[in-house]
C-alpha cells in the first residue's frame, strides 16, 4: 500500500503539510472547547496511536526505541496531569 506512494515523494509532502496544518486547526478549535487539560493528553495519545499503526501498516517492525519514546511521552503526561499528592510533613 505504501510502496505506491514512494514515487511521488513531492506529493506526500504536501499531503503531510496540508494535514499538519488541519491538525493544528482543529486543535486551536478544539482549545476553544476543551481544557488544555483534556485536550493535550487525547493530542499526546493520538500522536502514539498514529507512530504505532504507520508502523503497521507500513510493515515495519516497531523498534524497542519507539516503544520507549511512547512510553516516555505517556508517563510524562501522567506526571503532568495526575494530581498531585499532598506533601509529607515531618
């Protein structure tokens, strides 16, 4: 599926700008909407959900790095949004 597109290599590119463009409209809109709070996370989780079905779908094998570059974005948006525990007094 993918090795179609190899040949038009200009092609993908504006492809990839047009739809980084309308990914960043709908997230200013949706910022119109929605909590910074809410919406950054669900960006964070599709970001990941995209590097892992391109993979699939291109048939490539996901790296050990990939996997941990995912599980890094993951555990930082739990630290910033989880709430916070109530500090320890001595």
């Amino acid at each position: 599926m993918i090795a179609g597109f190899a040949s038009r290599p200009l092609l993908l590119r504006m492809a990839a700008i047009g739809a980084y463009g309308a990914g960043f409209l709908f997230y200013a809109l949706a910022l119109r909407r929605v909590e910074l709070s809410v919406a950054y996370p669900l960006m964070v989780a599709v970001t990941i959900l995209e590097i892992l079905l391109f993979g699939f779908f291109a048939g490539e094998a996901v790296s050990l790095r990939t996997l941990a570059g995912a599980a890094l974005l993951l555990a930082s948006v739990l630290l910033l949004y989880l709430p916070a525990a109530a500090p320890v007094r001595p």
